[in-house]
C-alpha cells in the first residue's frame, strides 16, 4: 500500500472531495429515488421551522396577551398577514379564547414539533438504509478488489492495514457521508425557513441579527486549518493500529517465544497513543465549535433584548423572533462542522477507492480463452524474470535468467539448487502469480497469458510445505480443493492422503475444528489435509514444494505414500530436499542463480555436475550414510 499522504491545502481537499463524491455517487445511484426522497423529507422537515415559527405567533397571541384575550382580535402574522379567528369560524368578535382554547393552542405545540421531528425520522431512516447500501456494496466492492490482486500486491501490503480500509473506514464513510447529505439537505432549508418569516416580521432586527453571521464563522474557519491534518493522521493511525495487531496475533508463538510481549504492547501502546491524541484533538475541535457559535448567537439575543425594549415590542412578538434566532443557530452550527466531516470522509473514502481502483499486476487477456483439462506438458521457452521492489523498479538480479524446459506429461521432476537459485520462481511463474518479462510458458502447447488465470490454475495443484489451514472443519478444509465435492468424495480423498484414520480418532470426526492456521493438528496431519485438498482438485500437473522437509521420518513416509497416491497419472514438479524425492524422479533439474544448470538423471547428474555433486553431498549425504547403516 502506498505510504505517501495527501497535501492537506483547501485546493488539493477540495478536488479530492469532488472526486470522493463523484465515486460514491456511482453507488447511491441504484437507490436514488429512497436517496432522493430523503433530501426531500429532509427538506420539508428543514421548511416546517418556518411554518412553526407562523404557528407559534399565532399560539403566543392567544396564550401571552392575558385572560381578556378574545378571539376576534386581530393577529398579524408573519408571510400570512392579519388573521381573524372569530370571523374564519363564524364566532362573535367579543369570543374570549378561554381555557379551552389555550389548551388547544398549547397542544399545538408538542404536535407541531413531533410533526417536524417525525418528517426528520423519516429522512434520516431512508438515509440510514441507502448509506448501509451503499456502504455493503463499497465493502463487497473493496473486498473483491484485493482478492484480484495479483502476489506481489501482498508482498509490499499490509495484512492489517487491508483489512481496516475494507472494515472500518467503509463505515466512516458511512457515518459521515449520511451527517453531511443530511446537514446539507435540511440545514439550509432550516435556515431559509426561519429567516423568512423573521424578515416578514421585523426586517431590522433579523438584518441586524445577521450581522452576528460572520463572527460565527471566523473561529470555525480558524480551527478548520488546524484539524485538517488531525482528522486525517486519525484515520491513518487506526490503520497502522490494526497492522500491528494483525502481526502480533499472526505471530504469537514467534513472540512467545522470545519472550517479546513486552515489546509488542509497546509497539501497539505507542501507535494507540498517538491516535489518542488525534481524537481528543478532533473531538475538542469539534465540540468547541458549539460552545462559540453559542456565545457569539448570545451578542444577537441581547442585542435583539435592547431594540425590543427600544421599540416597545410586545412579549409575543419578542419572544417569536428569539424562537427563531435560537433555532437559526443550531444548523449554523451544524453546517459549521461540515468542513471538518468532509475532510475526514474525504480520507476514509480516498483510502478505500485507492483499493477499489487498483489494477491487479497480472490480469486476464481482453480475449482470454478457457482451457479445458489438459494432459500436462509444461514448457519454459527463453523465460526471464525479475522481481519488483514497492515502487516497481527490478530488483537485480534477476529471479530467473533465460530458462528453457520441456516438461512430459505423467513425469515425475525434481528442483534442486541452493537457496535463490530461483526453484520457487517457477513455481510462481507457472501458476501466473507473476509474468516473465520476456519469453513464454505454455501447458499443452497453449502459452499461459491467453488463457484465463482461472482455468490455468485448475490445471495445477499444489502441495506445499508450508501448508494453510482454514479456522475450518477438517470436512470444509478438504472441500476447498472442490466446493462441489460430495461427502463421499471428501472421505475418498482423505483416505487416498491416510487421512481419514487420523480424523475418524477425533472426538467430532470431520465436523472436528483444525484451529487457526490448524494450530489443533500436527504437522503431518495438516500436511495429509492439504493432499487430501489437492486430490479432490484432481489437476494434471501437481506442485510439490518441499511438501516433506519439516516432517520427522515416520510422517514422512505417511506422507510419501499419499504424494505417490496424489501424483499418478499427473505431472509432478517437486523442489527437492530429501533424497527419496531426487531418486524418485524421473528427472532431475538443477538451478543456480535463476538458470537451469543442468538436467538429468540423478546418476548422470553424479558423473557429469560439480553442482550436483556438492549438493548432493551436502544435503542427502546423512541421509545416505543413514539408510546404508
């Protein structure tokens, strides 16, 4: 994953933002009409502030004006103009408004209010449900991104860090992109809704209330620059957080090993103080927002006080306007904070469309075609190979120089060499993980980068030493080799790799758990697991790395009698370590610095390579003396 962070200039936010929207927009649009009908539930539950603010001029006349308050008085309301209750319901001018009517007026109140809080419900319940949409289908979307990364993705990528950009910063998107739609639909309107009627009523108190604007805005401003950085280093901390304890949980019996918990909860102590620090930044940024919009809204109110008492305004005229700047602010002060959500949305999304648009290194031909089975002639023509470090540059030298093969179907080969001579390289490079950069490999004749990656590597089975074991039933662990495979296959399978002797000791049998990583099995039980896989995926050419190395000698033989089983009928390319590998062989490959050295039998081998030689001596001499013993 790249490391480098974006600049943090209002320009540079501001672009990334438009293109964050634009990208999240390809999402929402499938929902478009609940989006769309949440702005518009949202606005009309901003608008209402206005018709409340009417409605209660008109309850404040009847409640506030006294007992001798009749109805056929005279009301002049905001936008509406005078209004005569006694006349609009046919009553006598002299009607009072009575205890009846007040209750009636105040229960207009709660109604009121429960009406605008309810039109609020509703926008945000269709917000709610379109961003868990949304943010379902970024997830799967992420999640099938980095599934279509090629290897060498994951060599220079963090495990940790993938899985909190998949995970957690979808769901700050998800927060904050729902706070923003729903501040940005309703607010405005809110404010509109209110100001209105404010105008209609008294245009130079509300002009002079909207002097206090401004001075709102310049602190909000001010900590806006400050907290940039602060939002986004969060979100960056909580992904080194997550890093560090994939690692640690990955590696625990390295780490108890060495006795280095100590060590690692620093590490993980360090990188959550800092990200401590960002939010109590963030959330002081956020929540002093409030209390300043408060303050300087108080200099309108009692401003709004002294002209009141200036120009004899009555109680429920005065008591109408305050309502309104009161409830003016609070959306002020929501709309306050959109820049700072904005950025922190911004950083989550770019974050998680880095990995949405990610190009795997190794992809498919526009034209790819599907091979079917096929019998297993491998070939190597002129391949040459380098790796590449994080930034894409070769790393010299190279992993495979100028190797040219010709592998038979129904042969057994082995791989030797010492250690980078480049045996994993064709591994890697015959199962497409990378591409040459020059020359070809083909299966039955068919060069590999016309064909899909999918039905190239049904084609190839692998076994290797270092085997992965699903936190899985050992039945579901088997069935990974072919998800279609029937109960009665899996148990075939298992007793053509003698594992089915092994899991029938279990207590739960094949409904028993391996474990994470298969940490409840042994090594030579979670080596026949794999076998088993790999004979129910039943390809033509089968990889063995080094599949026996690690095992003591009685699992070996266990072992060697599954692989014999495994390997009939296919063609075998095994890296060699053990001497039973090399004599079993059909043929011998010896590498050396990413070349093939030589090729043969393991007695013209003895006779005509010093590299052999050497090897041979050095790595199977024990075993020689051991078996001549």
């Amino acid at each position: 994953m790249p490391k480098a962070k974006p600049s943090f200039s209002t320009a540079t936010t501001t672009a990334i933002a438009r293109q964050t929207l634009l990208a999240i927009w390809k999402y929402v649009r499938p929902h478009r009409l609940r989006f769309f009908g949440s702005m518009v539930l949202g606005m009309l539950s901003g608008a209402f502030y206005g018709f409340m603010m009417i409605s209660f001029q008109l309850i404040f006349s009847l409640v506030l004006r006294g007992k001798t308050t009749t109805l056929g008085e005279p009301r002049d309301l905001p936008l509406v103009g005078e209004v005569n209750l006694a006349k609009m319901f046919g009553l006598a001018e002299d009607t009072p408004v009575g205890l009846t009517g007040v209750m009636i007026a105040c229960a207009c109140v709660p109604l009121l209010i429960f009406t605008r809080g309810f039109l609020g419900y509703l926008s945000s319940y269709m917000q709610a449900w379109v961003t868990s949409r949304v943010v379902y289908d970024i997830r799967n979307d992420a999640y099938r991104s980095v599934m279509r990364q090629s290897p060498g993705f994951f060599n220079s990528a963090k495990t940790g860090e993938l899985m909190q950009t998949v995970t957690n910063q979808t769901s700050v998107v998800q927060r904050n992109a729902m706070l923003l739609v729903q501040t940005l639909a309703q607010r405005p309107v809110a404010i509109i809704g209110l100001l209105v009627p404010i105008f209609a009523k008294d245009w130079f108190f509300a002009l002079m209330s909207l002097i206090v604007f401004p001075l709102c805005l310049l602190p909000i401003v001010r900590l806006g620059k400050r907290v940039r950085k602060v939002g986004a280093q969060e979100e960056y901390d909580s992904r080194a957080l997550m890093s560090v304890m994939q690692e640690t949980f990955s590696g625990i019996r390295l780490v108890k090993a060495y006795c280095r918990e100590d060590h690692e909860t620093q590490k993980f102590e360090r990188t959550n103080l800092s990200m401590t620090r960002n939010m109590v930044k963030w959330a002081k940024a956020i929540e002093l927002i409030g209390p300043i919009v408060e303050a300087v809204a108080s200099l309108g109110i009692a401003a709004g006080l002294i002209y009141a008492w200036d120009k004899d305004m009555g109680a429920d005229d005065f008591f109408l306007l305050v309502f309104g700047l009161t409830q003016i602010y609070p959306p002020i002060k929501e709309l306050s904070r959109v820049q700072l959500f904005l950025q922190k949305t911004t950083v989550a999304a770019s974050m998680v469309f880095e990995i949405l648009d990610r190009q795997p290194d190794i992809q498919d031909a526009p034209n790819a075609g599907v091979l079917g089975r096929v019998k297993g002639t491998i070939g190597f023509n002129d391949v040459t190979f380098h790796y590449r470090d994080a930034r894409g540059a070769r790393v010299e030298p190279p992993a495979a120089r100028g190797i040219t093969l010709n592998l038979e179907p129904g042969k057994f080969y082995a791989v030797v060499g010492p250690s980078a001579a480049g045996k994993s390289t064709l591994f890697n490079l015959m199962l497409r993980f990378y591409d040459p950069d020059s020359g070809s490999i083909t299966l039955d004749g068919t060069d590999i980068k016309t064909i899909t990656q999918a039905s190239l590597r049904e084609n190839i089975g692998l076994v290797s030493q270092d085997t992965f074991i699903f936190h899985d039933t050992l039945r579901e662990n088997i069935r990974y080799g072919r998800l279609d495979a029937t109960e009665e296959q899996i148990i075939a399978a298992a007793k053509k790799a003698h594992a089915h002797e092994f899991i029938m000791q279990i207590k739960e049998g094949y409904d028993a758990s391996a474990g994470e990583g298969g940490r409840n099995l042994s090594g030579g039980q979670k080596q026949r697991l794999s076998i088993a896989r790999a004979i129910l995926h039943d390809a033509p050419a089968l990889l063995l790395d080094e599949a026996t190395s690690a095992l003591d000698t009685e699992s070996e033989k266990v072992i060697q009698d599954a692989i014999h089983t495994l390997s009939e009928g296919k063609t075998v390319i095994a890296i060699a370590h053990r001497l039973s590998t090399v004599l079993a062989a059909h043929q011998i490959i010896v590498m050396d610095a990413g070349r093939v050295v030589a090729v043969g039998s393991n007695e013209e081998l003895l006779r005509t390579s010093p590299l052999y030689q050497r090897l041979h001596s050095l790595q199977f001499g024990t075993e020689e003396a051991t078996a001549e013993a």
